[in-house]
C-alpha cells in the first residue's frame, strides 16, 4: 500500500481543488409542464400563445360598434338590431369582427324580438380582454436557471406552452462497500450489519436535486470495487463510495482509485469526516466516503452537495445560524475542524446549548441533534458559560418550541415525548440524561425547563436559591432487577456474588443512591460501571456483556428479559412555577391528564394518577 | 336559482366553519424506509433490534479476557496462545465469548507461532463497542407526527426497523369545469380555453403534502358537475371544484352542491377570491373556487392548505414577512379584504414596495410577485410613502439579489435578465416600466436601482440634484411601425387616415415624445390608448384589435407581424455611481460585456456595443 498517511487539507480548499478539476457535462431534457415542478429551466422561455388568444368579453351582454352609440342618452336612446346591430355574447367569448365594445346585459333593454335599446355610450374596447391581456405571445415567462414553482406552471400552460426545458438532474451512484453489509429488506445473520448510509444518502442526494443510483453493495475486494467504479463512472455524473476510505487493511478504495484516475486527496482536516478521497476518474468525480455515519453524512454535505450547486450554477445554501450559551463545556482535539453535534434550547428567552453525548450513540444522536458546532484546528473547545455560534438542523421556531428536561432517564419520558409532538402546536420534548442534583443546579441556572427524579430524596438536594417549583407526579413504577436469563438476583447483597456482572445506573440518581444504601459498603468491583440509557444498559444484559442492571420493568418487558421487584416509588417531575404556568407546560398539563397518557403509562407497567402540587416557594 | 347574492364571511371564520362540520378518516400506510422521506410517522417508532446487535471489535487486534492481562507490564509481560487464551479479531466483528476486551494489533508482539506477548492490562470492554451503543432495541427512534428526513431513514435502518407506519396523504379531488376548457397536451381550436389551474393546484397541492388526483374536465352541465363531484367525494378525502362558483348564469356548482349536500358558504370578504363555495357533502369537505388564477390559487391557499395541515394535525405556516416603504399608492374599495401582489426591492438597504401594475396580467403577474399587501375591509388602501408589512413569496435573500429597474421596456431587459439568473450568485432583474421622466425621480428617492431609457432627451428631465450618474449604452435598436398585415403605415401623417386604430407608447417614453414632434399638433383620434407592454400592444396588432403600434423590430419580427423602419436610437441605463459600483452593478456590467449579451443583442435585431461613461457628477 503506497499511501497509509491521511492528508490534513482543509475541506474548503480540497473542494476548490477537487472541482476544478472535471467539468460537468450538462443535459437538458424537456418536460411536460406537469412533472416540471422543482425543475431547473435550461433556456428562457417566452410565451409561444398569447391568453386570451383573441379579444373576449369581459361580462354577459351585447357586442357592438362604440361608434353607434357614442350618442345614446337616457333621452335619446339608441335602438340596436340583432345581427346587423350587435349580437349577445357571454363573458370570455370571442369578440367577432368588427364589434369592438360589450355592454352589460343588465344595461341592455329589449324591445321587441331582435331588438334591443342603449342608452348610454360605450367606449371602444369597453369590457373587452385585449388579445395577451393575461400573457401576450414573446413575453418572457421564466429566466433560464429558474426552479418550476407551481404559479409558474399554470403561467407556462397560460403562455401556451406545453413542455419546458429543464437542466437534467446529475446522477449520483452510490456505492456501499463491506462483504458483511446487508441491504435493507434482506434477512440479517450473526455477523452481518444492515446497510443504511445509503439509503439515507438517497434521501439528501433527491433533496438537493439529484438523482440518486443505488447500485448495491459492492464486496470488499479491490476487482469488485475497481469493477463497480468503472461502471458507475460510465453511467453516473458523480460517484460516491461508501466506506472503504480509512487507511486500514481493508480499505481498498484509495488504492483502487488511485490506479484508475487521479486521486487529488486522501484525509481532510476535520473531525470526524476526515478520512474523504476525492478522485477524478475518467473525467468523472469520485468520492470516498467513510462508513461512521457521523462522517458519512458530514462528508456528503461537505464535497457532494456543492457538487450539485455547481451543476445548477446555484449558489450553496447557507444554514441558519444561531448564538447560544454552552452549559457544558466541549472539549476537542486541534489540528482538524471538529464537527460536534449539539442539544439546543430555548430556556426564559435565551438560548442554551450542550453538546450531545457520546454515550447517546451515532445514530440517535444525529437524529436528535439541533444543530453544529464548529471548532477551529487551532481551539482545544471552550468552557461551559461560553457564547458559541451554531449552525442549525432545525428551525429556530423548532427549537423555541422544545422542552428541556434534565434529570433521570424513564421509557414514560420518551412516551411524553411522543405525545408532546402530536399536538398541532408542535411541541416537543428533550432530555439530557443528568441525575437529580445536576438537574436541579442546572434548573436554578436557567438551563433547563424541569428536572425527572424518582423517589423523595431529590427534595434535600434541591438549591436554596430555586425558583418556586412544582412538583408534577407522573406514576408509581416498579424498579427491579433486569437480568439474563439463568442469573439469580434478589437482593442487594446478590451483587457480591463472584464473576457476577452489573451495570449501575449513572451517579446522582435515586435508584443508584437507594441500592447503595442497601448495601451497606460492601460494593461490586464493577459498580463504577454505568450507562445513562436504560435501553442501553438493558441491551448490554441482553447480550451478556453484563448479567445485571437495575431499571423498571417496562425495559426488560420490551426486550424479554428477566425481572425482579425491588421496589415502588414515585416519578415526578419538577418545573418552575412559570414554565409551569407559560403555554408550554400547560400543554404538557393536557397530555399528563389526558386518556392517551394513562393508558402509555399501563402499557409501560406504571400505575397511579398524575397529581402536583407547589414544594417551594421562592423566599420561603 | 336560490342565491345570486354573494356572502361576506371573512376568510378565518368561514374556515373555521367549515373546517368543524366534518371528521377526516385519516388513514395509515406502512412504508419501506426508502419511501417515507417526507412522510409523517402514524405512530411513535422504537428500536427493533440493536445496532451493533453484539459488543465488537472497535480496533484490529486480540479479543481476550481482561482478567489474563491484569497484571502486564513492561518488566513483566503475559504470554498468550491463541485459541486458548485469545483470539485475533477485526475491526467490527462479534467478540466471541468469553472474550471481554480488546488490545490494539500494534500493542500485541508475536513471539512464536500461535503465541503472543502483551505489556500491559485492558480492561473489561476496552475497545469494544457494546451492543446497542448506537441504538439499542427499545429505544424510541421517532415520535409520532414528524416529518422523516434522509437522518431518520439512515437511523431507522441501524434501529432494524425495515418499515414505517406513516399517515397517508390525503387524496385531493382536482375537478377543473368549464365546456370551453381543454386539458394541457390538447390541441386547441378558436373558441377554447387551455386548462392551466388544475397543473398548478396540483403543484401546489403535492408542495404542501397531498395526493392531487386529477379527474379531468367535467362540462358546464348541471348533470355533469353532478356527477363528477358524487365520483369525487366517494373517493377523495377533499374535493376541488374549479370555476363555476360565481353567481353568474351558467355556474351551476352552487346549485348542485346545495342539491348533494350542506353549503355552509358562498362569499368570503375577500378580494379575489370572493365567490368561493365551501360545501360538505356525504361527510367530505367540498370547495368551489373561481376560476380567475389569483382568485384561485388565494383561494386554494385560504381554504385547502389548512385542511391538509389538519389532516396531519400541524400547525399552518407563517410567511414571511417584511416591511416596506410603498412607493406608489395602493387603492382598494372598502367592504373585502384586498390582496394586493406586490413588487419588492432593497435600495440602498432600504425595503421599497410597488403593487404590479394591473397592466402587467395575472398570470404573469402572479409568477413576478415578490410578496402580497393584504389591506384590511375598513381600509381604502395606503399613500405612496406609507410603511406596510408584506407577506414575501420569495425570501429576503432573493429580493436583496434582485436589480430594479424603471423607465422604458424592452425585450433587451428581459434578455439581460434570464442572463442575469443565471449567474451561480443567483442575480435577478425585475422592472417597472415608469417612462422615463418617472424613473429618474424614483431614482432620484432610491426607489429603483437604475433607469432604462432611449435616445438622449431623458437627460433634459434629470432632477437637479441627483446623485452621480452613469450611463451604459447597451445597444442601438430599431423603432418602427408594427403594423397587422394590409396596413400601410409610412410616416406618423398616416396615423390620421379615417378607420385606422393605434396603439401608442406609454406618456412619459421617447418614442412617444418623438412621433408627437413628428405630428406637429394634429393627433389621431385614440392617441391617448396605450400598453406599457410592447408584446401586448403587439399582440393587439396581431389579433386586429388595432392596426398599427410602434416599437422595436424584434417584437414585430417575434410575432410574425409587419415592421417598417423608423429610426434608430440608443438604448442605455442610467445607474448612480454607487449602483454601477456594487456587487450587483459590477454582475450586471460583466453580463453586458460578455458574447452571450452580444448575441442575444444580435439576435433581436439590435446592433453597436456596450459602453459606459460619467454623465453627471453630483454636485456640479
């Protein structure tokens, strides 16, 4: 392998460098007007007819010559013979020769049969559409480089035209690699993993404007990737290979690349993301997309997407961009951009931020992040306390309309969660995953808008100096043992049994801080060893990387495993009186109280009534 | 017929209305992942499985177990058999039991065949990714009621869920009326009318996340329109009937809708869009909307629009808005709500706004609008120089990138502008054809960006104290007569002979100022009737609703009409000093200076080269 040292290129300058280097050759095609909507015009389009084509009455009456009324008066009215005189007319007929105005029929007397009386003159052209009066042939419709809207179809229709020409859409191969990679609707064995990036790389590829070519999973062996690139350079105008771009053993696509074309770049300075080639193969742009998704989807962004802007000749779209205050500090490495994914709120007026943690794992995380930040090579990351500058995945009127909810972790919240999102207001519901006194310091801060805590103890670590707060019960649950199958565990003391594996919930929660009372000081050797997810916990017992974790009995339930009672308590939420009190969480109230909500927490083997009630009142 | 007299409800109170009287049967579809980008979930989604579905490798190296290591180093190195005591596993594989870390390839020292040798411990699950650390079965992916974008699909797939539950789109009945009417691909006959509004209904209707169904032209017959609306509402989810819903004689979709069903309305207090029929029948809502485009699409967007986001229980959309300086008056009559398009540029940082002339066409006018006025039922419109709030169509970015000009028209401007659009910086060209004397005080105000004139008086109306000028002459272009085929015109004397009908240019233009010299006092009788736009009176031409008009040689040559020579004269813009100067002055110069501008110059019969000097310096 000649080349295992990635480059260091910041993306900006790769993509100058990169796109200068092939030119398109664009396509027209032409279209019928109805499938042109969202089209790019490829040439100016001027009216080929005009509308109306030819004059046309404007009302229901008689169509006659201004000339022989131009004296009618109340007293001295002109008498109009049918034929020769005028002829009645309906609005939007033609005018016929060699009338020239309409008078409305409710102006019009009759006289006798054919005979009808005017006593009012009536300018040429009066109630008249002049021939074009909506679009006169030769009159530009649309500029070249125009997206088809729909008012512009019905305007292309009216100027008589009846098919447009548009720019093609570039086609884009996506090529996933990895013999382990399974596509989505096939049967998964031990071993293999589902190819997902590129379904998710289609989606954005169409919402830019492209045509996205999903050619299958190419096994990871040099003659079938050099083989598949060759084809997808010959049909497609850009190639995206996917995965197979780090420096390791497997990876043979900068190689492969490397022997076909010119391979302007392998590595940008940016994290993650940074493992990008980017080649030219028979005139024909190629990139080497890592298989993190985190990276994929970034790298997409960043060399793929201005690919089609170029395409287009449209400039790139830039991302709404926000100021928000850090609650946690983000740490980064220099020497690369770091891209971090962010947690983004709007608490009394003022924009917080957090980045997302790691422990919440790729997927969801980029599911749930609101928006990017940006870290230059040069910074080490900035401290909690810090104005930062965001670039957001959704709007800000999104992010003004989410809850943010610190404190402990329950299956009831991401129910809540659910239930919040079907209001047609939009609501929504976000959690940072904190423990109690975290959630509480972080409540009194202006941080958060409410805190999840079980049990009472909570109460006694609350700050003296706390806004008036309320405490809403949401349900009794059961927390037990969630066990493999096989493991015995029934008591605290349980624990201590040799070779024995737990996972404990996060420091600073109840359940943890109970269990640990129960104890009495004699603790596991892996009692340090916690997930903040339920799930995550829950899973990691499913698959024996640990024989136990504490949790309700709604996560073990879902994934079929063992559990065993502990004991009850309650699940409450604490929110300050005005959040309370503001739009937001009186309609977080209507859910708690509502049928919906009862039956999730039944479903989730929860019980009891949604109550609340003030515990402090600031001051005293 | 029971009810020619129009209702005056305003449109939020007939929605609501209407909007209570009947139930939606929403409906639920399960998707494959691939096919539910943009679709709303039905219901909240959790992980089915776990990705990764077992702990992996996350490095290239040895899976063993971290007990056997726990007291490596250095001075005392372990000694391990492969099978026994470990195996060699890559990155992304299972880590088979009862291996329970992982140690880096690079760390690990081959001292025999079979046998290894490692300096130092590992602990428990070091290098090893726990099952469902991206995404762990359980986990809620999405809540209901969102969108799904490409990122969802992408984690969907890793969450092992294949397929979707999303709320199908309500199907929208499209039912065009009209016995005049053909559909689009049709050939037509004189006397016919293209359809147009049901192409663009059905735009609009896919943009906001309906299933258009297009039924096709239903006659003007009251047993027709029966018909078609029984068909439509048995399998619809909503029913568009198009034109018919006046209270004119041949609109029969009022009658019939009261025949079938419960018509809760017929009127809004609106201007257009007034005669709307808001109707239910056999539970499913249907709307008679006027057949006028700005009536109809108004109306699509004040009545259908909302259904559909009650149908997926969102929230409406808000436009944006923006405030701007009016700059010609707005008159409306008392007792509607008026709508009023509106034309928008950004002068000197400052928002101005224009209604489009009515002059200009609906449909085209509908295509150019920047934004809308609204102007309340008690208000008789706004002063030129009255500060109003706007509903954009286009977003501020566009408007900001947007060069307005006023003065004369000609097809050169349209021309510059497709070439304009289709610069990558996105450059627009919207023009108010003022005259010139107009628009060298509106430039004057900084209410346009420069002036188009012809020949050299306009320099004897430039006020006093404008700023610095710049005159850039673009090309020398022929005037003549455009006369309709039979019509002798030679000189302006022959615009007296008895029967001949004219059409002038607008007051205010050059070439109108110069036929009046060259009349000397004696004028025809329809001298004062004129188009601004040169493709309209030359479209009048066409269809012999007058005989003669005068403009330039591509108009007529355009059209297939006459053309007899006249003069020629320079055709130039006028623009300030810091126009000429800015990004947009410089996009515009380089466009004129380019061999696609002289061609297009060439090809419209126009001739000469573009230049550009000084032709007053502020203050001297």
């Amino acid at each position: 392998m000649r080349n295992t040292r990635l480059d260091d290129v910041p993306i900006q300058e790769a993509l100058d460098q990169w796109s200068q280097s092939f030119t398109f050759r664009r396509e027209t095609e032409t279209l019928p007007i109805a499938q042109a909507r969202g089209r790019m015009t490829a040439e100016p389009v001027r009216a080929q007819a005009s509308t109306p084509p030819y004059p046309a009455a404007a009302m229901d009456g008689i169509a006659l010559r201004a000339e022989a009324v131009s004296d009618a008066s109340p007293s001295s009215p002109v008498q109009l013979r049918e034929g020769r005189d005028f002829t009645y007319i309906n609005t939007g007929d033609p005018l016929p020769r060699p009338w020239d105005t309409v008078i409305m029929i409710e102006k019009v007397t009759e006289i006798a049969e054919g005979w009808v009386e005017v006593t009012e003159p009536s300018p040429p052209w009066k109630h008249v559409r002049q021939p074009g009066e909506d679009v006169a042939q030769g009159e530009l419709v649309l500029p070249d480089g125009h997206r088809v809207r729909p008012v512009d179809m019905g305007a292309l229709l009216a100027a008589g035209v009846e098919r447009v020409a548009v720019l093609r859409r570039p086609r884009v191969a996506i090529l996933p690699t990895g013999s382990e990679m399974v596509p989505p609707g096939t049967p998964m064995q031990r071993g293999q993993l589902r190819e997902f990036n590129g379904t998710a790389f289609a989606g954005y590829l169409e919402e830019w404007g492209a045509e996205p070519v999903y050619r299958g999973i190419v096994p990871d062996r040099r003659k079938a990737i050099r083989h598949a690139i060759s084809e997808a350079v010959n049909s497609c105008d850009i190639v995206v290979v996917n995965a197979g771009s780090s420096a390791g053993s497997q990876d043979y696509t900068p190689q492969v690349l490397r022997e076909m074309g010119e391979v302007l770049l392998h590595g940008v300075a940016a994290r993650p993301g940074r493992p990008v080639v980017l080649a030219v193969v028979r005139g024909t742009p190629v990139v080497g997309i890592p298989g993190y998704p985190v990276s994929a989807y970034l790298s997409l962004d960043w060399f793929v997407r201005p690919l089609i802007d170029q395409w287009y000749g449209q400039e790139s779209e830039v991302s709404p961009t926000l100021s928000a205050r850090l609650i946690r500090e983000v740490r980064t490495k220099t020497g690369a951009e770091d891209f971090v994914r962010m947690q983004v709120a709007c608490v009394d007026g003022q924009y917080v931020a957090a980045p997302l943690p790691r422990g919440a794992g790729v997927t969801l995380s980029m599911v749930r992040a609101d928006g990017w930040l940006r870290v230059p090579p040069s910074s080490t990351g900035y401290p909690a306390g810090e104005r930062v500058e965001l670039e957001l995945a959704r709007s800000p009127q999104e992010v003004e309309k989410t809850l943010f909810l610190t404190g402990t972790d329950d299956p009831l919240l991401e129910e809540l969660g659910a239930l919040m999102a079907r209001q047609p207001k939009g609501w929504s519901l976000a959690q940072m995953v904190t423990g109690e006194r975290d959630g509480l310091n972080m409540l009194q801060q202006r941080e958060c808008h409410g805190v999840a805590v079980d049990g009472e103890g909570w109460s006694e670590v609350v700050p003296s100096d706390s806004p008036s707060l309320i405490q809403i019960h949401l349900a009794e649950r059961e927390i037990g043992w969630i066990t493999a199958p096989g493991i015995q565990v029934r008591q605290a003391d349980d624990l201590l049994q040799p070779g024995l594996t737990f996972i404990n919930r996060p420091a600073g929660t109840e359940t943890r801080r109970r269990l640990e009372r129960a104890l009495a000081g004699s603790y596991p050797s892996d009692w340090e060893r916690s997930i903040p997810s339920l799930w995550k916990a829950a899973a990691a017992v499913g698959e024996r990387t640990a024989d136990v974790t504490i949790g309700p009995r709604s996560v073990a339930q879902e994934l079929g495993l063992d559990w065993m009672p502990l004991w009850r308590e309650p699940f409450s939420l604490i929110l300050p009186e005005e959040v309370f009190k503001s739009p937001a969480g009186q309609a977080l109230l209507k859910i708690l109280r509502s049928e919906a909500f009862t039956h999730r927490v039944a479903a989730l083997g929860g019980s009891g009534s949604v109550s609340w009630k003030v515990i402090r009142q600031k001051g005293r």
